[in-house]
C-alpha cells in the first residue's frame, strides 16, 4: 500500500490546485499587461509574464484545469467505452467481435488531425469537441487492449469454472474477467491520460482545441515558442508541468496495478548480487574413482532474511553403464542437484560446499571455459519440456547438426549426415524429411528423441536426464525409457535419471537416492530399497503409489519452504514414527553397507 | 447399480477450424461414444493426449454443445449451452480442473470463489452463505479461518481440494473430475484421490473421473472407459478391464505403466509409430494404424463394441477372440 502514497499525493495536489483555481489570490490569467510583457520576475509573478504581460503561474494553474479535465474526462471515456466493447468482443466474437474489432480499425486509419478537423468542422472547436476527438481518438487502443486479454483470459480454467457453475455472463464478465484485464487496461489507462495531455497541446496549437485566451498547457507552449530566444523559462515552465503530471500518473498506475493483482509474486524480493568466488581452494585430491562422483554438494541462494539451501550435503556416486535415479517430490532440490553438477545454476544460486568429480575432476571448481567443453560433450543433459528446450525456428536436423559443429571441428555437410543418422538412432522414421521439419510439426515424443539425439551427439560419457518423460503419455514414455535403456548400455553411458515417478525408478535404475527437503534420506540399490525401504519418508512414498492391489496412502502435509525448516529431522513433522528425539537435532546420514538413511529410528522401525 | 444419471447416446464433437482462411478438416475429437454414468457410481475414462476424454466430459456436462448423438441427464435431453434452464441445472452438476493453478482467479479470495455457486444458484443470506461454505472448508480438509486469503498462498493439493469444495458447493448430483490428481506430487495424489472417494461415498455422487494415470483409476472407479482417438476401445468393470484387458490398445496402455514391482508388469507392448491426426483418422478401426495384430479386414469397417460375454466387458476389436 505504502507505494501508492508518494504519487498518490502528487496527482491529489495537482488535481487540488487546479480545482481551486478560482479560489486562489491570484492574477487574472487572461489580463493582458504589454509594458511587462517577458518579464523574468516582477512582484506578485514569481515565475514572470509571457508575450502579452499575462501572468505564468496563473496560466499554469489555470491550463491545469482544461489541460487535465480534457485529458481526464477524454481518456475516462475511452477506458470505459473501449474496455466494454473489447469485452463484449472477446467474449462473444461473432459480430460483437465484428463491429468493436473493425470500429476500432476504422478509426485507427483516420489521421488524428485529419479526424479532428472533421469534427471540427462539423461540432465547432471548444473544450467538448476537444473531448469527443481525443476519447475517439483513444478508444481503439482500450478496446484492443482488452480484447486481446479477454481472449486469453476467457480460455483460462478459472473462468470455465465459473461458467460451469451456471452463473450470469453479466457476472462472469464483471466479477471474474474484468479483474483479470483490469492491469493491461490501467496501465493503457495511463499512457492514454498523458498521451491525451500532449495531443490536446498540439491540437490546441492547430487551432481546434482549447481556444484562446482560456489558457492550456498546449497554447502556452505554443505562444512561448515564438519567443523561446528572448524568454526560454516560458517554454520550461508548461513543460515541467506536463511531464509532472504524466510522471505522477504514470507511477499511480502502476502502483494501483500491483495493488490490484492479488497473485503475489509480484513484489518478489530482490536477490542480493551473490559472489561467485567458490569456497574450498584446496580441495581433496582426486582418487581413481567412478564416472561422477558428488560428495556433500551444498547449493545456497541468498535471499534478504538470509542464506537458504535448496540442495544441502548431497553425496552420491555413479559408475560407467550404470543408472542411479534421484527421486523425491517437488521442492525437494533434485532438479537443483542436477543443475548444479553441469553448471547451470542460475546467477542467484551458487555451489557452496562439496565436490563434483567426473572422471577425477572437480566440476564445480573447474574454470567454466572447461566445464563449457565438457557440456555437450563428454556429459549432456535432456530437459522435461522439449518444446522450449528447441528452437522453434531451427530446423530440428540443424539444430542437431550445429550441437555437434559445437564440440567438433567437421563440415557442415559432415555435420548434417551425422544428424540424420542420430535421428535414425533414436527412433525416427524417415529420419531425412523429418531434420528438414520444425519442432512444432512434431510431436511430443518425437521432440524429445530430436532432444536425446542432440544429447547423445558427441557420445557423452554421462548422461544427466531431468524428467524427460513427465510431459507424455505413458505409451510414449515407455518407448523413450526403452531408447535410453539401449543407448546406455550400446554406448555405455553414465545415466543420472532425476524423475517423482517411482513406477519410473523400479523400471531403469539400478540405484536410487531419494532426496527429501534438500537432504538425502536414503540411497542404495533400487532392487533394496524398494523391497526393504530403511527410512520412513521412502516407505511413505512407496505406500502413496497406487499400484497393487492396496489402497493408496498419502502423507500427510508438504514438503516445509527451504526458510522453514523443522530444526531436527526435516520430516520429523509428517513422519508416523516421529519421536522428541527426532526433533532434538538434525539425524546424520548412516552408511549401512551400500545403502545409506538419515533416520535416528531406522533400527528400530525397519521392518 | 440404480437408475442411470447421465446417459450419452453416440455423442460426437467436431471442431470446425476457425476462421475465414483456415482450411482443412473438422477435428472430430468425440465421435459416437455410448457413456452411461449411474447415480452413485465412478466411470472412468483413460486415454492418452487428444484421446478426446476432456472433450467427452465436457460434453456430459452439457459445457459443450454435442455436434451429434444426445446426452440426458436424469431423463431429460441437456439444454442449450448458456440458457436459462442450462444455467440452473449447473448447480446439479460440477467439474474439477487439472491445473492447481490456472483453474483458481488469483485475484479473488478463495472463500468468495469457493462461495460462487451459492451466490448464484442459491437465496441464502450473507451469514448462511459463510457458513455453509466454512462447512465445505472442513469438509476437503481445509481451514475455514483462511477462507479471505488468495490463491497463491495455498499448495497444489490444498488448491486441489479448494476446487474439489468449490464444485461440491451446490451439492451436484454429478462430477467430472478431468485429471484431477496429474499434476500433483504422488504423495499429494493419494491424498486427493482419498478424499475424491470419501466424498463419492458420502454424498452418494455419480463421478466421471479422467485420468491418464491406469492404476488411480482402477482403486477410485467402478467401471472405466478406454479411448483412443475419439472413439471407445474397451469399456467394462474396472477389475476385468485391468486383469484381463481385451483390447490391443488398452493392453500396450497397461503394460506401458511403470510398476514398483516391474515382475509383475505384463511383457511390454512398444507401440509403433505416432498417433494419428485426429482431423484425419485411419479408416475403420482407428487404432489399426499402430496395432500389433492388424489385419486387412481391419481397415474396412468400424469395428462395433460387442460384449464377449454377460459382464458388461465390451470391446470394439474384431479379432478380440484369437488375440486373447
């Protein structure tokens, strides 16, 4: 609310001024005065005289009153007039949408002047016509503005529901759609107020606005242009006032816009600019050891009430051939993890402890020149959504050519057989007519075998696969889980598989880890740890999928905020099993064998 | 099993393309489907993307208008979309939406969107209306003290469940819940799917429950539907279907489901090639395209639903019998 108090008062003053200008003791602003005519400064004309002695300040205030009543009551009619057509339109197309749509067009092909000349000739000038020329002039815009909002609200979920629950289109159109549009149309609102307080100078200047000697803002700047060499303060002093008035404006606007949208977000704090220096300059040497080997990777992002962890002390190791999934719900820092190990964090988020070593050599500490290499290369990623993962305006076969022109030195020609035959690798049929298609001419499948395709390019040696099956069909999951299930085993590739499907995990991987706000909970075999679960947050989550022939449990409650978390165990407040102890302080995660859990109680309560 | 609620008869939906320029074919997304929906019973409809099952369930509820066939519900032929008698009898009827997010206006409080069909469809006072919706609060699990707090403030399941009581609110006779659950964590899902039943069995509602997920839809429904390109497969009680599946599309649709205990998933079915353009479908049996075991009779005539035996278990597969 706080934002709206500093241009909420300028706009008040401004409008209070030129209401009480009649109250005011001041000069006549239309009594002329020759013998003082450019006068800088006499007394009782703090601001001087213009070109017929006639006092500045008064003419200020005084061209306020028209200036911003024209402006006001032009654009009002406008917003209003414009908004109801735009909604009309959009919601009931046909010939509403006929008529708001092309009136506007037709308007829109009217030069303005040439338009205001036409009601002038036909209404006389003054300050109504002046009116009637600028809310014609403005309307178009609202009704554009709306329309189009209207057309992307109206197909909007939330408006289904309402017109699924019978009510009035009257209501739905007032009470849902309206306050939906209501910010594109406030801020159209603005830019057509200040808009509208220029074009009334400028036809004020041609004659056909505002008509001398009432004074304006336009005709001011009009008589003081004709002398701007011998007193350039005339010109400043309207034009300071123009644009105090549409900066005020302009910010109310927006302010009242933030206000009304309820969505939150919208005063998203601020990330305090994060230093990227890496801590830990000596770290452990490196030990042969397997393809990707991560030992308490801690990723931190700063916010204003502190440091938060998504992904905190996060070990794992994973061996040439072999697929380790990483599993847990959302906001539970599996995407982050991923993210982290190729580099790829975003500018707030840094890597803070820990170490990420692929084939020996620590990713996180490596120069990102290096690390850029080996992304694409020797380790690539396959995104969930394939569609915005590709360019839409690249053909998909150059698009794969040019992932392989990235990492080595051939022809584009060589290039570009090499990505049809990739393209037949993973699964396409007709491989040479489908690299000259565009990602939207494909489906959802197929766009994330072009992806594999890309990823696979320059044979990686690790594959990191951020739940490339969440967005298809089942049917089509399962071929892309059988394509990648080949492709790792004929090429040998490392397989990091970050998936919330657990069905997903007991089908391809051969180890599990499954992270749980930010920690892992447990890690071993999947074979084990889905046959015998240690830790209470697995066998929860095991009873939660609906398959067999026993009811489906869920767990109750969610995951807690990374800024909210339980001091000791973090599942301690959704866990059966929770004792005082587990709250006491945070459990330590016990290696048992190949298999790890973070429980104080796991002894106890394992099956 | 009672008296039938809703009842479609070859109920079919083509989307003509809009425009003066745009060409090409109508896109029929329903095309003849038999739906019938008893009062206290869950029909589920499973299918994959552009299988037409939103489209159907939209058509039960009379949201859209059918381009052919008819649907009754309680004995009486559906109104015309927008009139005075459509409008009242939304209060019979309710839809809860996929998207935990897009399916709530993040600009109005959560208790005036959950009170909405009170207001309309009902003449209860201010205080009565609070009321009854703190009532529908505790129902799905929620805190009537929150009901002036916006959307954004609330989880996906929480969001889920304010849905589920905003579509109670007038207790309809009948819901369509389109993917109720797809979009939630697994954990969250159980939860949802739990409360979907409790409420099925306590308010004895008729449920049309869309899913793509096989396995929910077996522990929710009592019978289910499986489609394929606008058009029925296979449709039956939900433990036949699941256990003995006779259609070749619904068994490459099961064993393509992940199972936690991959022993005891049937031998997988690849299916080849890409679905077809539903503006432009295979002749006869639409699904012959992909089918392990087509055959040139399969492409002549539309294969019919016919029962193999008295169950209520229907296939539309002329070969049913020797693949099985």
């Amino acid at each position: 609310m706080r934002r709206l108090y500093l241009p909420g008062l300028a706009v008040l003053f401004i409008c209070l001024v030129a209401a009480a200008a009649p109250l005011l003791p001041m000069p006549d602003p239309i009594r002329q005065d020759v013998a003082n005519r450019l006068a800088a400064w006499l007394p009782g004309s703090p601001l001087g005289r213009d070109e017929f002695g006639r006092d500045v300040l008064s003419r200020l205030i005084w061209g306020a009153r028209s200036s911003l009543m024209v402006a006001f009551i032009a654009s009002a009619i406008a917003a209003v007039v414009g908004t109801a057509l735009g909604l009309l339109g959009g919601w009931f197309r046909g010939v509403a949408e006929f008529l708001a749509i092309r009136g506007a067009d037709v308007v829109l092909c009217f030069p303005p002047v040439l338009l205001a000349l036409l009601v002038v000739t036909l209404l006389g000038p003054g300050t109504a016509t002046l009116i009637l020329v600028l809310s014609v002039l403005y309307l178009p815009g609202f009704i554009r503005v709306s329309f189009a909002e209207v057309l992307s609200a109206r197909n909007q979920d939330y408006v289904e529901a309402v017109r699924a629950l019978g009510a009035p289109t009257m209501r739905i159109l007032l009470r849902t759609v309206l306050p939906n549009i209501a910010g594109p149309v406030l801020v159209q609102f603005s830019l057509a107020v200040a808009a509208a307080v220029v074009l009334e100078s400028g036809l004020s200047f041609l004659g056909l606005g505002v008509v001398p000697p009432t004074p304006s803002w336009g005709l001011m700047i009009r008589g003081a242009r004709s002398t701007m060499e011998q007193a350039p303060m005339l010109l400043v002093w309207p034009c300071v006032a123009l644009t105090f008035t549409i900066l005020a404006m302009n910010i109310l606007c927006d302010a009242v816009r933030d206000i009304a949208d309820k969505r939150g977000g919208g005063g998203a704090k601020r990330l305090r600019l994060v230093d990227r220096l890496l801590p830990g300059l000596f770290p452990p040497p490196a030990s042969p050891a397997p393809l990707l080997d991560v030992q308490g990777l801690t990723v931190e992002i700063a916010v204003p009430g502190g440091v938060i962890k998504p992904v905190e002390d996060v070990s794992f190791s994973l061996s040439a051939g072999r697929t380790l999934a990483i599993v847990g719900e959302s906001g539970s820092g599996k995407s982050m993890a991923a993210t982290a190990i190729m580099g790829l964090l975003p500018p707030a988020a840094r890597a803070a402890d820990g170490v990420a070593r692929f084939e020996g050599e620590d990713l996180l500490r490596m120069p990102e020149a290096q690390r850029r290499r080996l992304r694409g290369g020797a380790m690539a990623m396959v995104f969930q959504d394939p569609m915005s993962s590709l360019n839409p305006v690249h053909r998909i076969g150059d698009q794969v050519a040019e992932a392989i022109r990235a990492h080595r030195d051939v022809t584009a020609e060589a290039a570009r057989r090499e990505a049809v035959d990739l393209l037949k690798r993973v699964g396409i049929a007709d491989p040479e007519r489908r690299a000259r298609a565009y990602p939207h001419e494909l489906s959802g499948g197929m766009r994330q075998r072009v992806m594999i395709a890309m990823a696979i390019a320059n044979k990686p040696r690790l594959l990191i696969a951020d739940e490339p099956t969440t967005a298809l069909d089942v049917t089509v999951q399962a071929a892309i889980l059988e394509l990648l299930a080949v492709l790792r085993r004929e090429e040998g590739m490392g397989v990091v598989l970050i998936t919330h499907s657990l069905g997903v995990v007991a089908e391809v991987a051969e180890d599990v880890v499954v992270m749980y706000a930010a920690q892992v909970v447990e890690r071993g075999p999947v074979a084990e740890v889905f046959a015998r679960p240690l830790h209470p947050y697995t066998r929860a989550l095991l009873a939660a999928v609906p398959d067999g022939d026993a009811e489906p449990e869920g767990i109750p409650g969610v995951v807690p905020r990374p800024d909210q978390w339980p001091p000791g165990c973090r599942f301690a407040p959704r866990c059966a099993h929770a004792t005082e102890a587990c709250n006491a302080a945070p459990p330590a995660l016990e290696g048992q064998g190949d298999r790890a859990v973070r429980c104080i109680r796991w002894r106890e309560i394992a099956p | 099993m009672t008296a039938p609620l809703v009842v479609a008869e070859a109920v079919e939906m083509s989307f003509a393309p809009r425009g003066i320029l745009a060409g090409g074919r109508p896109v029929r997304a329903v095309a003849g489907v038999d739906a019938t929906v008893a009062k206290g019973e869950a029909l589920g409809v499973v299918g994959e993307s552009g299988s037409g099952k939103s489209t159907l369930g939209r058509l039960l509820l009379g949201l859209l208008a059918a381009t052919g066939g008819s649907v009754r519900f309680d004995g009486e032929p559906l109104p015309k979309p927008g009139s005075a008698a459509w409008r009242k009898l939304r209060a019979r009827m309710g839809i809860v939406f996929q998207d935990p997010f897009g399916s709530l206006d993040a600009r109005r409080s959560i208790g005036a969107q959950v009170m909405d069909g009170l207001t309309i469809h009902t003449t209860l006072n201010a205080a009565e209306r609070e009321e009854r919706t703190a009532a529908l609060f505790r129902r799905v699990g929620l805190d009537p003290q929150r009901m002036g707090a916006y959307p954004h403030e609330f989880s996906g399941g929480q969001r889920q469940r304010l849905g589920i009581a905003r579509a109670l609110a007038t207790s309809p006779d009948f819901l369509v819940a389109d993917e109720p659950v797809s979009a939630l964590d697994v954990s969250i899902q159980a939860q949802v799917v739990k409360l979907l039943a409790e409420l099925r069995g306590d308010l004895g509602l008729a449920m049309l429950f869309i899913s793509h997920d096989l396995p929910v839809v077996r522990h929710l429904c009592d019978r289910v539907i499986v489609m394929y390109l606008g058009r029925v497969m296979e449709e039956g009680p939900v433990a036949q279907v699941f256990a003995r599946p006779l259609h070749p599309y619904t068994v490459a649709l099961l064993s393509a489901t992940p199972m936690l205990d991959p022993a005891k998933r049937a031998q997988r079915v690849i299916l080849p090639g890409e679905p077809p353009s539903p503006s432009n479908p295979p002749s006869g049996c639409v699904f012959r395209t992909r089918c392990l075991h087509a055959r040139p009779a399969c492409a002549e005539a539309v294969p019919p639903l016919r029962s193999l035996d008295q169950s209520g278990h229907r296939v539309a597969c002329i070969r049913a019998e020797e693949i099985g």
